[in-house]
C-alpha cells in the first residue's frame, strides 16, 4: 500500500486515534490467545454510558458495515424492498443484494432532505435514511424521520455515522419507537476505523434479533479494549476533535465559496462539493499534489448545483488546517489543468 501525503478521501480521523485506546491495546496485547467476550456486553455497558441507552437496547458489531447488514438480515426477507435516499452510502444497495432484497433509490429532496411521501410510496420492508448524509453531508430534519417512523410499519435504519460532527441525533427514536434502528461508529469521530467497531441502538427485542442473525465473538479483543477505553477515558480528545472540525469545516467551506463553488451546508467531518469533471480533477489533485480526495459521478442530480455540473462532485474529508491548504492549492491547479 503506497502512504498518500494527504489522504482526505475517507472521512477517517485526521487526527489520529484517542491516546487511551492505543494504551488498551498495548495492555491487551498479550493476552491474545484468549477469546473475547461473546457479545462483547463490557463495550455495551460503556456504549450505554456514552448514548444513555440501556446496554440491553444495544448491538456492537465488526464494524457498523456488519451492524447494517445483520439489521437488513433481521429485519428483512429474501425479495423484499429496501428503500434508500439517492444519492447516501454506496454499501447499503450491497447490503440488501447480498441479503437477497431489493434496493430501491428515492432522490433527495433539492433541500437534501429526505422525500417521506416518496420513501412510503416504495412499499419498503427496510427504510435507510443517513443523517447527516454520506456523501452529501446534510441533514435529514429529526421532525421528518419521526414523522417517516410512525407512519410505516417498515423498519427504518437510521445511519449515524456522522453524529459527532452534528447537532442532533435520533437516537431517542430509537428508544421510544420499535420500528427505529440507530446504527452508529467508532470510525469516524472516534478514529477507530481499522479496528472495525460498529453498535446500534433499537428496542431491547430488535436489537437481539440483529445480534442473533449475525453471531457471537465478532468483536475481537484488541478493538474490545480500545473501544471500551476510548468511550470511558477520551471522549475529552473525542470532542476536541469533533469541535475542531466544525470550526475548520466553516472555514475551508468559505475558502471554496471564494473560488465560486457551492459546497453543500455539511454536518459531517467533510464538505461535499458539485464540481464537473470531478473525477478528472481528482486524479489531477492525486497526481500533481499527492492530495486524495473522493469523486462521484453520475449521481441523482436533486439539485441545481448537481445539474450543473452533470451529477459531478467531489467529497473532500476535514482535516488539520495545512492539509485543507494544500487541497485548495491542488483543487485550483487542477481545475486549471482540466479546464
Ligand atoms: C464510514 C461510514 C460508516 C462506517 O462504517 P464502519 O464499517 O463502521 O467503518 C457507516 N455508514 C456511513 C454512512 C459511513 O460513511
């Protein structure tokens, strides 16, 4: 694997990983032959502490991939509808394939907010809705999930992956409605994306159901230990961070406006920008500068600016200051070199 000078395609943690976590993992190191708990119930009870959910109400999982697809498993049949906002996270289409369900794409409103006539229309059996929204980074109104909860009787996954760098958050949907399911991650705010540990949050009886279909031990002992530490003795560094990227996200959002770009009002630790010929300009910025950033192309053109530039855009992951300089620096010599 070649090491990028600057890799801001992923979304993962620019600032490393919490200092108590990769303490818990030279401590465990040792103590590898030995299997980890089954259900991992230690990280559940700290996941209940960090989220006020009983840890009853909650699932951990390899990764909140695993938790997404073991709640499609649950919650669904072979032949089923799965409903998904267009454009959201590319796994979850896989997801119900490999579970033999049908995804269903339903275009964002022009505001980024989700469609609920249109998702209730779909006849879904599973309704996921990201929030805030990967690649997009908006926010899906909390009024317009619950309004979408009760008036179905479909389970609605809610993706969370983001919730650190926002505002709100659904999780006490989850707690109060049986139809809610919240999945969320240590990979992105926490910094923990190559230990894979992932956790929802539903009614006590759903969350067994995901946890049955999937299977015990899928939580190994080092991420055990690192999660666990990283919940009870860093949320500190956890929220610095986060705090950080909403400040330096502000800011590198105004450096791209200045440039005549519209980047998305984002709540996520990234800024989604509708540019044409993004993926020809990442490859520019990737070549000339060393800089990575993610393209999209051909996406669900839901407003104006997706028009424009051809259903185009690029996702460009917040990090420390002199990384977002030199993506601006790489971003106008290639729109330059592709003009
Ligand atoms: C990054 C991301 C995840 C996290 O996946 P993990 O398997 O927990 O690393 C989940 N959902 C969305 C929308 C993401 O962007």
């Amino acid at each position: 694997m070649t090491m990028l000078a600057t890799d801001l395609s992923d979304n993962t943690n620019r600032w490393g990983m919490p200092p108590a976590a990769a303490r818990a993992i030279a401590e465990q190191a040792g103590q590898s032959m030995r299997y980890p708990e089954a259900y991992a119930d230690t990280l559940k009870r700290a996941i209940g502490g960090y989220t006020g959910a009983p840890p009853e109400a909650v699932v951990t999982g390899c990764g909140s991939d695993d938790v997404l697809d073991a709640a499609v498993r649950a919650c669904g049949d072979p032949g089923d509808r799965l409903a998904t906002c267009d454009p959201s996270f590319v796994m979850v289409p896989q997801f119900a394939r490999l579970n033999g369900l049908t995804p269903i794409p339903v275009s964002l409103t022009s505001s980024g907010d989700i469609d609920v006539t249109a998702l209730l229309r779909t006849q879904a059996r599973i309704i996921y809705v990201c929030s805030p929204n990967n690649p997009t980074g908006t926010v899906t109104s909390c009024a317009r999930v619950a309004a979408l909860a009760e008036s179905t009787s479909a389970t609605v996954i809610v993706d969370e992956a983001y919730a650190e760098f926002a505002r709100e958050s659904l999780l006490d949907l989850a707690l109060t409605r049986p139809n809610v399911v919240v999945v969320r991650t240590m990979s992105k705010a926490f910094g923990l994306a190559g230990l894979r540990v992932g956790y929802a949050v539903a009614n006590p009886g759903l969350a067994r159901e995901i946890e049955t279909v999937r299977g015990p031990y899928k939580v190994n002992a080092l991420a055990l230990a690192a999660a666990t530490a990283a919940l009870e003795e860093d949320l500190g560094w956890m929220r610095t961070h986060a705090s950080l990227v909403r400040d330096l996200r502000t800011r590198f959002a105004a450096a791209l406006c200045e440039r005549g770009l519209t980047p998305l009002p984002s709540a996520a630790n990234f800024v989604f920008v509708p540019l044409a010929s993004a993926d020809r300009i990442a490859v520019a910025m990737r070549a000339v500068d060393a800089v990575a950033v993610r393209a999209f192309t051909g996406l669900c053109r839901f407003n104006e600016e997706l028009a424009a530039s051809d259903g185009a855009a690029l996702r460009i992951t917040i990090g420390p200051w002199d990384e977002l300089e030199r993506a601006l620096v790489a971003l106008d010599r290639a729109r330059i070199a592709c003009a």
